[in-house]
C-alpha cells in the first residue's frame, strides 16, 4: 500500500484491495511503509478486510508502519482487532510462518 488511507485513499484502493487480500484463502501481510496517512475511512476499509479473512479462518497483519500511522493505530487500539507489526520478520512470526 502507499499514499493516504482517508476518504478518497481508501475508496480508490477499496474494491481492488478487498479482491486481492480477502479473495483468495490464504493469510495476509499488509505492509505500510509507504502509507502516510491513516483516516477512519482507512481504518474501516483494513477492519473489514480483516473480518472478511477471520470468517475464512485466516488473519491479517499490518507491518512497518510509519510513526504517525502508527500512532493512529494505537489511539484506537487497533492492534486489538489486527495484529500490527515493526517488521516483515515480526509480521511472518505473528502469523507462524
């Protein structure tokens, strides 16, 4: 992913990024190094994603997000509903892989 998660971020990525990640049966590494804004627009589009996977039996981690991404996720505790990571490694580790 890159550019900004807010309203027209989000709407523009929303059905190609739902197809490709939720689409097919298999887990998720999100990363997010080059996402540099983060709305509640793009926190829906990742929290639906992210159920969409859970009712196939499969997760989602979000990794490398940059500082101010990062501190969104952690106002509203989004590591709780998606595991969220530093690192590609750490993202791999968190899904068992």
């Amino acid at each position: 992913m890159s550019g900004r998660l807010d309203a027209l971020g989000a709407e523009a990525i929303e059905l190609g990024f739902t197809a490709a990640v939720a689409g097919v049966d298999r887990h998720a590494l999100v990363d997010l190094r080059e996402v540099e804004f983060c709305s509640s627009f793009g926190l829906r589009l990742l929290i639906c994603v992210a159920r969409a996977l859970q009712r196939r039996g499969r997760r989602m981690v979000l990794f490398a997000a940059q500082p101010e991404v990062a501190e969104v996720f952690e106002t509203v505790a989004l590591d709780q509903m998606i595991p969220v990571a530093a690192t590609e490694e750490e993202a791999l580790a968190r899904l068992g892989a």
